[in-house]
C-alpha cells in the first residue's frame, strides 16, 4: 500500500494495521513491515508525532489492549511482542538494544545458524 501525503498515521492505521488484530485473536502471528528510503517517513508511521497523531505502534497495542479487555472473562491471553530496526544488513532489538538478536535462516529445508 502506499499513502500520499493527505494521510495521517490514523488513515495508514486503519487501513493497514487494524486488521491484524482480528488475525492476531484467531490464532496467527502477525507482522508490520515499514520500508523504504532515509527520511520517507518510517519512524514517524511507526511512532508518530505526539497525542495529536500517534503512530502504528501505539494505536495497535491500545487496540490489542482493548481487545483483550473485551475476552479476558472468556479467554487467557498472552501477549509477546520484539521489535526490531534493520539497517544495513544489521539487526537491532530496539526493545533491549544491546542483547544480541538470534536467528535461524532456512536454506532448501535445512537450518543454518548464522
């Protein structure tokens, strides 16, 4: 998708990102990827400008948040989340910046550990 400047990160939100809560709820993982160029806008989509206009992630865990609220009589909910920056071939966890980021790439079905 892609939104032109008329939009604020409640248009990008609603239209992108909300959603992903209902898939979330019936049982998936889910993931907002944000690309593109130095300065086209990433971390203000992701984080916002203040109350006057939050980011995707806020107004996705005050939605998530909500949600559980909604079920937690019926339903255990456990909530997990990592946050991560990738820049030049680097991976940060911008959640607890400084520990490492372990992954497991997958090469014609078998598991390399970089």
């Amino acid at each position: 998708m892609v939104f032109g400047p008329e939009c604020d990160n409640g248009d990008v939100f609603d239209r992108s990102t909300k959603d992903l809560v209902d898939v979330v709820f019936a049982g998936f993982n889910c993931s907002v990827f944000v690309y593109g160029a130095t300065g086209a806008g990433k971390t203000h989509t992701m984080l916002g400008a203040g109350e006057g206009n939050p980011g995707l992630t806020y107004r996705t865990v005050v939605e998530l948040y909500q949600r559980v609220e909604e079920v937690r009589e019926e339903v255990a909910c456990e909530i997990i989340v990592s946050y991560l920056e990738v820049y030049n071939e680097t991976v940060v966890d911008l959640i607890n910046p400084g520990e490492l980021v372990h992954f497991l790439f997958f090469f014609r079905n078998r598991a390399f550990p970089k």
